[in-house]
C-alpha cells in the first residue's frame, strides 16, 4: 500500500500507482500546497502491491548507464509562425505534426477553459496549438495513461510529451515496452503549485476586470533572448508585462516548486524518454551561424527510436549536430536548491491576500516600484 506520508518528499503526482490500481483504492488528493498525491483506501485496498511496484520513485533507476551519451542536435522548425509560437525552436510541433500525419494521437500539456493545466489529446494538426508553449506548472494527468494504453493496444501511434517524472511515470505503469510508443520529456528545473497559479489568475482577472483566456510566461514578439509575459483576455484584449509578470516571478523564485523538485532524479543526460527537448542557450559560441532570432531547440536523441525520430522529421526542420559539452546546463546537473524561506513562504500563503504575499515576496505594488525606482535614481547620481 502506498503511504503518502512517508513519501511525501519523493511522489511526482505522476498517478502511476492511482491509474494502475484495479480496486479503486487509490485517489488523488490535492495537499495543502495545492498538489496532488495518492491516498489509499485502506478499506479498499487488497495489499497486492501493485501500486509499489509501478512507482518510479521506488523502483531502482532502469535507465541503462551506457545511454548516458546522448546524440546532441540544435533544431528549429522552418514554419516562422510555429517558432514564434513554441517556447523553443519549436522541436515539439515537428514531432507532433509527424506522428499526427501517421494517424497517430499527440498527448501533451495545455490550459483547460478554466486556466488549469493538464494533459490532453490531439489528433489534428490545429490541436496542437494549444499544447505550443511551456506552462510553468505542475499539470494534471487526469487518467491519460490508461487511455494511452487502450491505443497503444489498438496498435495506434502514440506521442507521450511531458516532464521527465511523467514520462517515467508513463514508463512504469505500462511496465512494458510497446513498439508504437514514442515520448518526449522536457529539460524542466521544476513545477510549480497548480493552487498558487489559480489564484494568480483570479487575482490578474480582479485587477483587469477582465476574463482571462490564454497566459504565456514567454511572449517571444520582442525575440527569444527578451521574453515577455502576455495575458490574452476573452474579450479580445492582451496585455504583455504588468500583472503577467506575477506568476514569472513566482516560477522564478521557485518558492512554490513541487518538494520532489529539489531533489530531482532527472537533472542529468540519462533520460526516460526516446527524445528530450529545450532550449539551446549558448547557440551564439558554440554555432553562431545556426542563431535564430525566435528560437533554438536543443535535442537530445536518447534511443534508436528517438534517431528515426528525428530522421523522419527532417524535411520540417533544420538540425545541427552538437556536443554534450555545447548544450549543458543547470537542469542537466542538479537540481535547484530548496530556498530557505520556503516553509515561511508557505506559511504565509496560508495566511497573507494574495496581493500582499506578492508584495512580500514578489516585489510587487507601489512601493516596491517606488524603491526599485529611487534605488536607480541613487545610483545614477
Ligand atoms: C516547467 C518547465 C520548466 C522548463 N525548464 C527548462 C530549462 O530549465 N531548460 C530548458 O532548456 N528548457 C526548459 N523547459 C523546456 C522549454 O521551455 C520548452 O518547453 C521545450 O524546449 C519545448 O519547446 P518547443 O519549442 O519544442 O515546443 P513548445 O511547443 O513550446 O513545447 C510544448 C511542449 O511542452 C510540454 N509542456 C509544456 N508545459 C508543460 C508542463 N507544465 N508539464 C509538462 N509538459 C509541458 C507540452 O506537452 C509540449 O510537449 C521547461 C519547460 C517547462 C514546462
């Protein structure tokens, strides 16, 4: 039986042993902190042991240490309009438009109508869209690996994209290899609460009297170096910057980072999925001439599936080989730091407004504005 308590510090919410539990025995349960965990029936449940054994943090690490060198590539899809678009060089889109074109489904990451993030199917190129862009939030997986099970036993292609703990997660409860899966992870440095970015959105939709309809934390029209937020509004309005900032600096802080997060298993080149995907800063010294203005994937090609990947894709985009040493970065490291504040931060998201805790923590209001602006002022004279 699984017990939330004593692993509390180690589940990804990735719902592995929730989706593989036969009796029903298992639910996910939102903790304080707004993330989700399984809790276990004890009346329901029969102790077979299932749940343990398909949970990726308890099982030994599978992944095969001579596959810790990947083949490095920089990529950017040749449509302007899908780079503009992606968080990267858009490396998600031409994986996901070939296997949409073989009659398969795309599972991946987008904003339901209510703002929430989660996981969902896409058999249409035009779908896709709304999965483009990263979410800076732990999304819900809701039960999409038994769905993707029942394809996969259909004999459909299946694209499985999400954080390296899904993709394990996905792994584990399948238990088997299956020859019409493909999966991507993304290079993540953490997720962040799903309750604190609700509240960012009802608190940006209270000071904008307006309803919000779509948020990108990257807003790429000033260029992929100068990202901006932008909040796109149901009544046709946008705004890029004021209060779109709030829930950038609050991933920033990292403050409300999922506690598994800190202490990461994936922050390395040894991968769960058949591709990884991010961006590739430092394109500049390392291939000047590969550069683009709206953005540069960087890939990692992490098993023979994931090479014929990348080889069927080719005709969509541009690829660069590139080394370990070129793309390396702190998420294929080590994890971030736990900040020391973040038991106070939580206490007092438990206690403050929201407007006060951002105040607070996130140099936000009047007269964080007025010090950030005297300070400069100072410091020119
Ligand atoms: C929380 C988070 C942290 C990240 N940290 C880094 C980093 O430190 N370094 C780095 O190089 N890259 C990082 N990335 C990845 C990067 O931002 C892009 O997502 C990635 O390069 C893919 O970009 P793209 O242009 O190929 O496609 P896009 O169309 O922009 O990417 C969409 C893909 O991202 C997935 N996705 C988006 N949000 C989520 C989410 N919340 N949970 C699961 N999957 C999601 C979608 O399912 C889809 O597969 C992070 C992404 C996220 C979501």
């Amino acid at each position: 039986m699984i017990d939330v308590w004593e692993h509390k510090e180690d589940c990804t919410g990735c719902t592995a042993c929730q989706q593989a539990c036969a009796h029903g025995a298992i639910t996910m349960q939102r903790d304080a902190e707004g993330f989700l965990y399984p809790v276990t029936d004890a009346d329901a449940c029969t102790n077979c042991g299932l749940c343990e054994h398909v949970c990726p943090m308890l099982r030994a690490d599978e992944r095969p240490a001579d596959e810790s060198a990947p083949k490095v590539f920089a990529l950017r899809h040749k449509d302007d309009a899908v780079l503009g678009e992606s968080a990267s060089g858009g490396a998600f889109t031409a994986i996901a438009e070939y296997v949409i074109k073989q009659g398969g489904v795309v599972v991946g990451c987008r904003h339901d109508k209510d703002m929430n993030v989660e996981h969902a199917f896409a058999d249409t190129v035009e779908a896709l869209r709304f999965m483009r862009g990263s979410k800076y939030v732990q999304s819900s997986l809701g039960d999409c690996f038994h769905t993707v099970r029942k394809q996969l036993q259909a004999g459909r292609l299946v694209l499985f994209t999400g954080t390296p703990c899904q993709v394990a997660g996905l792994n584990a409860f399948l238990h088997r290899p299956y020859p019409t899966l493909l999966t991507c992870d993304i290079l993540c440095h953490g997720v962040a609460s799903p309750a604190l970015f609700s509240s960012f959105i009802r608190y940006a939709e209270r000071v904008t009297h307006r309803q919000v309809a779509d948020y990108r934390v990257r807003d790429k029209s000033l260029g992929w170096g100068h990202t901006l937020p932008r909040m796109d509004f149901q009544d046709g309005s946008h705004i890029k910057g004021g209060v779109a900032w709030l829930w950038a600096k609050a991933y920033g802080s990292t403050l409300a980072h999922r506690p598994v997060c800190y202490h990461c298993r994936f922050t390395s080149f040894r991968r769960p999925a058949d591709l990884s995907i991010g961006d590739f800063w430092g394109i500049e010294k390392h291939h000047p001439h590969f550069i683009h203005p709206k953005g540069v994937s960087l890939v990692l090609v992490n098993s023979a599936k994931g090479q014929a990947l990348l080889e069927a894709i080719r005709g969509a985009v541009l690829v660069q080989e590139s080394t370990m040493e070129a793309c390396v970065q702190q998420c294929l490291q080590q994890p971030v730091p736990r900040p020391v504040q973040r038991d106070k931060f939580w206490h007092d998201v438990q206690t403050l407004s929201f407007h006060r805790l951002c105040v607070s923590y996130f140099e936000w209001g009047f007269w964080n504005r007025f010090r950030k602006k005297l300070k400069s002022i100072v410091k020119r004279i």
